[in-house]
C-alpha cells in the first residue's frame, strides 16, 4: 500500500508543467485553461471525452459564457483512471472520468491529500454490472470461473474489473488473495499476455473484452452482470475548481448532456467518430455504445449508482487500497441539476433500453432490430456477406454480445444466446431437452 501511494505522488510531482489546470494567463490576461482527463478507450465515457470533445460541444458552451475570458481547452487522454486522480490530487487536471472503483480511490486520495474531488455526474452505466467481463484465450480449456483456482489472471488492481473479479470469485468459492495469482497489469499489457499464454484469464473493462472477443483473441468465461450489481463511470471534479468556476463546470455538464443527446440520437455515427478518433473498430464501439448497447447513457447521478458505489468500498477496503470513504459527501450533483435543469427529474427517471436484437448491415448508417434472436439468426442466414456485425442479448443477464460469438442454446423452437458457457449450461440443466448448438447451426436451424 505504502508502494502504491508513493509512485501515485511522485508519478504527479513529475508531470510536466504544462499540464496544468486552471488559470493559464495569455498576453491579455484574460485566458483560461480548463484541463479535462479522459480515457479514449474506455469508451462508455465517451460523453464526457472522445465524442465529446470530436463534436466540441465544450468549447462551444465555453465560448457561450462571455463572462470576458478566452477559454482554451487541455484534453488529456489516460488508460486508466489513476493518472488522472495523480494529476488532479497534484491541481493539474480540473475535471477527470474514470470508473466506480478509481472514483472511490479518486475521493480518498483527494481528501488525503488535501485537494477533495466531487462527483458531479454519470456517463455510461450497467444497472447488472455487463460493463465488466472476464475473459480467456479462444482455445482455452477453461469453461467456469471455479476454473481460475491456482491459474494466473491478469486485471488492473483497483479498477471496476478488478472488483468484479474480486466479487466474482468470492461467489465462486475461491480466495481472491490467495485462490489465484493476480498480475496488475494494463488492460494492453494484460491483452498481450493473454494472447501470448502467459496468464490464464484476462478481468477487463469496456471495452476490451468485447474488443478482444470481435478481434477473435478472447472468448468470455464470465459475464460481469451475472453480479447484478450496478457498475458506471462518472465525472470527478476538483472541489476548488468547482467553487472557483462553477460555471466553467455547468457548461462542461452542458455539453455532456449535449453529446449524450447526440449519442441517443446517432449511435452509428457516435461509434464511428469513435472508432475514428480511438482506433478501436466500430463494431466493438457499438456493442457498448449502441442503441442497445451495454451501456446507458445519462448524467444523472441515480440514486441506486450511489448505493453501488457504497457497496463498493468493502471491495477496495479489503484489498487495503482506501479506508473509509464517505460517499455522501463525496457526491456532488448540484452542478449537474443546475445545467439540466427541469430535465433533471427525467433523466434521474430514465431507464436503459429494453433489450433486443440487433443487425448493422455494411454501408448502412442504421440497424435493424429484431423481436428475438432467432429472427435475427434468420436474417443473417438469408444476407450472407452483407452483415456487418450482429448483436444479441443474453437470455439470462440481457447483457448484449456479438452473435458470432455468443454461446447458442436450442430449446424446442427457441434459439437463446448466452455471453459465457456457464450461464448456457445452467439454463440447459434447467430445462430438460434444450441443448447447447454451435453458430454455423444455430443459423441452420433458424433458416
């Protein structure tokens, strides 16, 4: 622990300074930086990141103010959510995203340091947890997470993953201390191992699983919504930020709902000015961001977020990175009710998506929805070579997949998808003569 918090404090104190936040003052002394941390690829908060800052809603709302400032924006782009708690604790970064578990880490390290930090708002979030999913090497021999004792599996400590592997494995009776053995790794560093053999298992965050999965490296072992818990990302802001330029941080919040607006309303765009900006295929974009998506998109900060994030402190507590943290006062949605203002109530009311099966067709601009996954199955059937990527829902978490890669299971006249072998063996023991089948049959049986 004593390990940990040092690299975070002397990672800050050798940050370059020009990466700072706040007043930056130009020839006119009228100019001001504000200074966002992002994570490109962690692409449910692309809100409050990569699509918002390609559509530059932003500087538009900034630019809006005319309270007599020139406003220049510093985006800094982060793998993780550490860096970016580093650089704000060190008064460098105004307003952060990053994840559940790094938000909690995000509170302590700011009280402990001196420089408290707020939750101001949501990005994108999965009231069962989907956002997060363990996964194996394609051929790999391991079929249930009761399989990971004694294996190695690779995840970042600290990280929403890492607490959905935590969790995971104390329901599937194995020690997460001792039951396996853990690497901290980055979510690349931790791909790159899975694919060269060197772990057994991979615990990531969106959007590598799926990333991996559409690439044909990984193959899922572990829904992360078999929790049903809660899981999101969200928007920190340094407390004397806040109360300095509240409405430098209402406009931020503006723009956020702005681009999550856009998202509703143009998900295939939204996933390719993403893909664009990331490098991260669209496909794989989508299958978080989508109509149907994994994630949902709204700023509101919802009640049930918070008692997750409640939840969550055991998890960090156990592994001795943070003692107590008052949530309560960590969450700060006075900024974000102010720049809603009367949609507000709607957007703490809004409710994800029902789910649904889903075809992007290549060239299009649209998807097809379909009433269940064998209708699906049956158009892909009939348009061979014209699918561009197929999507479908669980039948037991609802969390959506790619249809190629999904687990089928034939039951009478039904076709159901599952993300992981496990839950499709649990309905299949559930229910006397359904069977698991593979694609190329599963197609066959729906045409």
């Amino acid at each position: 622990m004593k390990r940990t918090i040092t690299a975070l404090s002397t990672a800050s104190l050798l940050l370059p300074l020009s990466a700072c936040g706040g007043d930056a003052q130009a020839g006119d002394g009228h100019t001001v930086t504000v200074t966002v941390g992002y994570q490109s690829k962690t692409i449910n908060t692309v809100t409050a990141g990569t699509l918002l800052r390609s559509l530059g809603y932003f500087e538009q709302q900034l630019n809006a103010l005319h309270d007599g400032h020139t406003y220049k924006v510093d985006w800094q782009d982060y793998a993780t959510g550490a860096p970016i708690t580093a650089q704000m604790t060190a008064g460098k970064i105004d307003i952060g995203s990053m994840g559940d578990f790094p938000l909690l880490l995000n509170a302590a390290r700011g009280k402990q340091l001196g420089r408290p930090t707020h939750l101001v708002s949501v990005t994108g979030y999965n009231l069962r947890g989907g956002l997060n999913t363990v996964v194996t090497a394609p051929d790999s021999k391991l079929t249930s997470l009761k399989d990971l004792k004694g294996k190695k599996v690779s995840t970042s400590i600290g990280s929403a993953a890492d607490g959905t592997l935590v969790r995971a494995l104390q329901r599937a009776g194995i020690d997460p201390d001792n039951g396996i053995s853990k690497l901290n790794q980055q979510p690349a560093v931790g791909a790159s191992a899975l694919s060269a053999g060197s772990v057994d298992a991979l615990s990531q965050f969106v959007a590598w699983p799926g990333l991996l999965a559409y690439q044909g490296k990984a193959k899922a072992l572990y829904d992360g919504a078999q929790l049903n818990l809660p899981t999101f990302h969200g928007v920190t802001a340094r407390e004397d930020f806040a109360k300095d330029r509240p409405a430098v941080l209402e406009a931020f919040l503006k723009a956020q709902a702005q681009a999550t607006d856009y998202l509703d309303a143009h998900p295939v765009i939204a996933a390719e000015k993403v893909a664009k900006a990331t490098g991260l295929p669209a496909e794989a974009v989508y299958l978080y961001n989508g109509a149907q998506g994994i994630s949902t998109f709204d700023p509101a900060v919802k009640p049930q977020l918070v008692s997750a994030l409640k939840r969550d402190v055991s998890v960090l507590k156990s592994e001795k990175l943070v003692g107590d943290v008052d949530v309560d006062s960590f969450v700060d949605d006075r900024y974000v009710k102010k720049a809603l203002g009367s949609s507000y109530a709607k957007e703490l009311a809004a409710a994800p998506a029902p789910a649904a099966s889903e075809v992007w067709p290549k060239g299009s601009e649209r998807t097809t929805s379909f009433k269940s996954p064998k209708a699906l199955l049956a158009y892909v059937a009939g348009h061979k070579g014209g699918i561009r990527a197929a999507y479908v829902p669980d039948a037991t978490t609802g969390t959506q997949w790619f249809a190629d890669k999904a687990v089928w299971v034939a039951d009478g006249d039904k076709l159901l998808p599952f993300v992981a072998p496990a839950t499709a063996r649990a309905y299949v023991t559930a229910h006397p003569g359904a069977r698991t089948v593979s694609y190329p049959d599963a197609l066959g049986l729906a045409s």
